[in-house]
C-alpha cells in the first residue's frame, strides 16, 4: 500500500490541508506584499506536502504575481504538480495549454 494511501499518509494530507486553509485565510487578510508573500508560504508548503488544490492556487499565485513577481513557468509547473497530485481540472487545463495538436 502507498504511504499516500496509509494512516500517516492521510495524515499528511490533512494536515497539508489545513496549511493551505490557513494559507488561503492569511491571503485574503494580507495588507502588504509582505504578507502576501508570507501566505503564499503557506499555501506552497501544502502544494509541496502533495495538497493538489494548493498546487492549483500556487498555479494562480505565480501567474497573477502575489507577492512576487509573475512567472508563467513556475504557473505551468504548478499546474502540472497538481495534475500529477490527482487533480482532474489541472489536467485537462494542461491539456487545453497544448493546443489541438496535443
């Protein structure tokens, strides 16, 4: 059995969750670009623990430029992290990225 599918698995994912939950809660407090930097943080800590929805924000995060500056690249790249997570929206986005050649 995976580790991702075990206990300690699923206790990661949860608590990778209620990181992105904080993330997300921190995010639509922040009043500076400081702050939402240090959200941002967050929220990719959960991506990089295996949180697809939070690899989705960090897509939208690196796209629009959220504390930093936009980087299409790291937006595709997150993307694609959260398609490999399990994320079926992220893959299909993906896929219409290609164009119809793809």
């Amino acid at each position: 059995m995976p580790e991702s599918t075990g206990v300690k698995g699923r206790a990661a994912i949860q608590e990778a969750k209620a990181e992105f939950e904080r993330g997300v809660e921190a995010l639509g407090q922040a009043r500076s670009i400081e702050d939402a930097a240090r959200a941002s943080k967050l929220i990719e800590a959960a991506a990089d623990a295996g949180y697809a929805p939070a690899s989705e924000r960090c897509a939208i995060i690196e796209c629009m430029g959220i504390g930093r500056p936009i980087n299409w690249s790291r937006a595709l790249d997150r993307l694609a992290q959260a398609a490999a997570q399990g994320s079926d929206q992220s893959a299909r986005q993906l896929l219409s990225l290609g164009g119809p050649d793809s």
